[in-house]
C-alpha cells in the first residue's frame, strides 16, 4: 500500500517537474527544473528495479545534463526575452492524441510474450560474464555497443565543427581544492563499477559516464588543462574503445574455427576479451564525453 | 498491477508534455530539454515493459535494459551536440 | 533482537523528522540564507541518523558502505553551503562595480 | 519501511514549490541540493525495502556528484556574469 503511494507521489513529481521545465517563464528556471528531472528518473529506476540504469542516470543527471545546460544557459546570457507564445492550440492537438496513446495502454499484454530474455538465461554461462545486461551489451549484441561507440566519436567530431567560445575564469580555491580532493574517490569507483559490472550492475558505460562526469568537474575547475583535442594520446584515448573492440573481433576472428561470426568470442577467453574491451570502452566514453560537454576553451583569456 | 499501469501512463503523459514544449518552445533551448523529456518518457515505456516479469517473480527483461542504457548514453552525445550547435548559432547573433 | 528494531525505527522516525524540517525550513524561512543553513545542515543530520537507523538491521559491509555514503554527503553539504552563499554575496556586488564601470 | 521512503518523497514534493518561487537563484540551486541529500536517503531505504545491495552504489555515486556538482556550476554561472561584463564594456 505504502509502496503504491509511493509510486504515486513519483509519478506526480516526475510529470510536475516536467511540466513546470516546459511551461516556466525563465530559461534558468526551465534547466533547474530539468536536472531534478533528471535525479527523479534515476530514482524511477531504482523503483523499477534496473539497477543499472539508476547507476548511468545518475551520473549523467547529475554530472553531464547539468553542466551542459548552464555552459548553454552562459550562451543565453544578453538574449533578448521571447514572447511566449498560445498555449490552446498545441495543448488542444497534443493531448488529443496523448489521450488515444493512454487509451492503447489497455492493449499491451500483461505476459511477456518474447522468448529472448529466455534465451539470454540459457547462454548465460558461455558469454564470460554472470550479469545478464552485462552480457547482452558486450556479447550477444556486441554490434550495439561498437556503432554506439561510433556515434559518440561522430558525435564529438561534429561538435569540434562548432566551436563555442567560453572564456577561462580563474576558480576559488575552495572549490579547486575539493574537486582535487574528491577526484581520487571518483577514479576509485569509477574503476570498481567497471570490475563489478562482471557479475553484478555496473560496466563501461556507468563507469565512463561517471568518470566523465568527475572529469568535467576537475576542467571547471581549471585542473586537467593536458586534456584537449590538440594532444596525441587524447585522441588516441577517444579511438581506443573502437580500435580495442575491432581488434579484439579480429583477434577472435582468427582464433575460432571457419565460419565463426564477427565479433563472437571464443568461450575460453570471453571473460578476459570483454573486461579489456569495456576498460578501453570506458576511457573512450569518458574522455569523449568530456570533450563534447567542456568543449575547447580559449587558449588564452585574461582573469577577471 | 496498478502500478504496472501508472508507470505506463506516466511514461505517455511524458511524452505528452515533451512534445507540447517541442511545439511551443520558445527558445531552443527548451526544445532540446524538451526532445530529451520525451526521450525520457520513451525509455520509461520501455524500462515498464521490462519490469513485467518482476511481477511473476523473474528477473527484469536484460535486454530492454541493456538498449535503454545504450540509449541514455547517445542520448547524452546527441543532447552536446545540439547543444554545441546552438552555442554556435547564438555566437554568430551576436 | 527486537529492543535493537525498536532503537532503528526511532532512529528512522528521528531522522524522517529532520528531513522534514529541512523541507520546511526551504519553504519558510524569510530569506535565502537561513534557507541554506536549514537544508545543509538538517539533511546531513536526518541521513546520519538514518544511515545509522539502517545500518541496525544490515550487515556490517552495507554499514560501512552507508557511513562512507554520509561522511562524503556531510563534506559536500558543508563544501556546497559555502560554495552557494559565496556565489550569492557575490551577485549583488558584481553589478556594482558592473554600473561604476 | 516503504513508509520511510514515502516520507522522503513527500519532503522532496514540498522542495518544489521553492523552485517555482523562487526568489534568488540560490533558492533554485539549493532546492538541486535538497533533491541530492535526500535522493540519496531514499536510494538507501529502496536498497533495504528491494534487498538490492545494487542500489547501494547507486547512492554512492549520487552522493558524490551532489557533492561536486554545485561548486562546479556555479564556476560556469560565474563565467556568464563575466561574459555579460564583457558584453557592457565592449
């Protein structure tokens, strides 16, 4: 009963946060809004039992999304207000069709029909790993995971298109020393999620994001400045999570008998080939993240 | 059961109530905050969808869970470079 | 066995209070300083005493975890405490100088 | 103990009205706070009530980008009072 209620009360506050994000006056308001949106999703999760995904959630709410949108918001700084614009007719059309959707809730079956988590449980034991989402993302669907590494590599190359031009501000020293303080903390879990993604929620996708986070803190910071686009072993970091994970197909490739499929590993050496694919996986998501939410600072600009 | 059908609702209200923003805007940046709430919605319906079995005493569904995680990450990367490009567009008013 | 249950739940109850007398203080206090002094300080406290209201009726690793969890949130409470009212004493003055400029 | 988390949730509904009033930017700032400390208590209640030591870490990585998340916004809102000092002088 308590445990329905409590569904209840997250429910309202997930679709008043969102509401009020869409609805406020002030952009500034609007983005607050969005990143307790973004805490409330990981607790969501929680809720659902996807422990993996409050793990990737809170650390993109909480780190990435925010320093994102106030670098935008610094963007917005001298616009112009806008008007605000009618609200009937888009209400009007939109909740029309947000009605016909919540009346074709009743039609999705409550029995899962699909036979793939099935089928997930029974090869369990030969992908190298226990933890089932562990094994989807670096096993059966390994395809996946190295096009999403594309597209964070594409993603990162298209924004160097479009470069901002933030000035450098000098920090306070409270806020430097503490970041300095928490960043070894930060690597440390950052490193036991990726061990434990084995066997239990975590892996390189948690890792990276968290890791990224932690490094987006230490560039506000002015900490880190070696790590920039301009540096060799930098962009070679951002390659490394592609080139491992073709290297290691090739490699398996090679080691498993005619016929054996792209990017399937020999059972022998699963575990061993997915730990060094997610290590490079993590360092290439964390340091493209990065990249793409600190973006490039001027080279050089006055303190204030 | 009930709450199998308040997190499906919730997901679609989301949805909703992204979409009305993407509509009305005004500033872009609250149309991208806006495509990310429907996102968010999206991966709610999903993330529902794959608690089912929880409810008959299974694990959750893995690979639901391992598409929304890969989802959340691009989602983050998509979400920088619009904003990268917005950044641009808003140097270039100046 | 239960003398230990019943001390977690007062616990429980106690921190639950101070959380929300830091949600209270948000909403009630006159300005935005005692506001930060109410949610700094009454949510490190409230989840100190749950952690340790939790920690009764767990295993001693979860335990450590949870202490872990609270020392880095009470260091973040104070960090943040100063962080946000130096921003905002910084604000007013800012535009100050901004005008004698 | 669902209850407990139930409180915790409800304390978190009452943050809200802060963030729509306003006045200060602060006040929106630490209501960001408030959602941190407190996410992190009802992670660790839903840890106890699932028996999901998973969701353990899930608390310790929130508490830690609580903890550092603040102090590097406001480096960047610190930059936009900066840019629009530039803006004036030029």
């Amino acid at each position: 009963m308590a445990l329905l209620l409590f569904d209840l009360v997250l429910c309202a506050l997930l679709l008043l946060l969102a509401g009020a994000a869409m609805l406020s006056r002030s952009l500034t308001q609007a983005v607050t809004l969005f990143i307790a949106f973004g805490v409330m999703m990981a607790l969501a999760w929680a809720r659902l039992k996807a422990p993996d995904l409050a793990l990737a959630e809170a650390a993109i709410g909480a780190g990435l999304t925010g320093a994102l949108c106030f670098t935008a918001l610094v963007r917005y700084a001298k616009q112009p207000a806008y008007p605000q614009p009618a609200l009937w007719r888009p209400l009007t059309f939109i909740g029309l069709v947000t009605a016909l959707l919540l009346a074709s809730l009743s039609q999705i079956p409550l029995q899962p029909s699909s036979a793939i988590p099935a089928l997930v449980q029974q090869h369990l034991p030969q992908s190298g790993v226990s933890h089932p989402v562990t094994a989807v993302l670096l096993n059966f669907r390994a395809w996946d995971t190295l096009l999403e590494l594309l597209v964070l590599l594409l993603a990162l190359l298209g924004a160097r298109q479009a470069p901002g031009d933030l000035p450098r501000y000098r920090g306070w020293s409270l806020s430097i020393s503490w970041s300095r303080l928490l960043s070894p903390l930060l690597l440390l879990v950052s490193g036991y999620l990726l061990w434990r993604g084995a066997a239990a929620p975590g892996g390189a996708f948690q890792a990276g994001a968290l890791l990224a986070s932690g490094l987006v803190i230490l560039r506000l910071n002015q900490q880190l400045s070696w790590l920039s686009w301009r540096h060799f072993w930098v962009r070679m970091l951002v390659l490394g999570g592609l080139l491992a994970f073709v290297l290691a197909g090739a490699v398996s490739l090679l080691l498993q008998d005619l016929g054996a499929v792209w990017l399937s590993w020999p059972q022998s050496i699963a575990g061993a080939v997915i730990l060094i694919v997610e290590s490079f996986a993590t360092l290439a998501i964390a340091v493209t993240l990065t990249l793409l939410v600190v973006g490039e600072p001027k080279p050089e600009v006055a303190d204030a | 059961m009930l709450s199998f059908y308040l997190y499906l609702g919730t997901a679609v209200l989301l949805v909703g109530i992204g979409g009305l923003g993407l509509w009305r805007g005004p500033e872009l940046l609250r149309r991208i905050l806006a495509l990310n709430v429907i996102g968010a919605g999206i991966f709610m319906l999903m993330v529902t969808l794959a608690y089912r079995p929880v409810m008959q005493g299974e694990p959750a569904d893995s690979v639901l869970h391992a598409l929304v995680l890969t989802g959340l990450v691009v989602a983050v990367s998509a979400t920088a470079f619009a904003l990268a490009l917005l950044g641009r567009l808003l140097t270039r008013a100046d | 066995m239960t003398i230990m249950l019943m001390i977690s739940w007062l616990l429980l109850a106690l921190g639950l209070m101070f959380f929300l007398a830091g949600s209270i203080g948000l909403l009630r206090f006159p300005d935005s300083f005692s506001r930060l002094h109410a949610v700094t300080k009454a949510d490190t406290l409230g989840l100190g005493l749950l952690v340790l209201g939790l920690s009764l009726q767990s295993s001693w690793r979860e335990g450590l975890l949870m202490a872990l969890i609270w020392l880095i949130v009470m260091a973040s409470g104070a960090v943040s405490c100063q962080l946000l009212a130096r921003f905002s004493d910084e604000q007013p003055s800012e535009s100050a100088t901004q005008q004698e400029d | 103990m669902s209850v407990v988390a139930l409180i915790l949730l409800f304390s978190m509904l009452l943050g809200i009205w802060r963030v729509l009033k306003g006045p200060a930017l602060l006040d929106r700032l630490l209501t960001i706070q408030l959602f941190g400390s407190t996410g992190v208590a009802i992670l660790l209640v839903l840890s106890k009530v699932f028996a999901l030591p998973a969701l353990l870490d899930v608390a310790l990585l929130l508490a830690i980008l609580a903890a550092a998340a603040p102090a590097a916004l406001v480096q960047r809102l610190r930059q936009q009072k900066q840019r629009s000092r530039q803006r004036t002088s030029l």
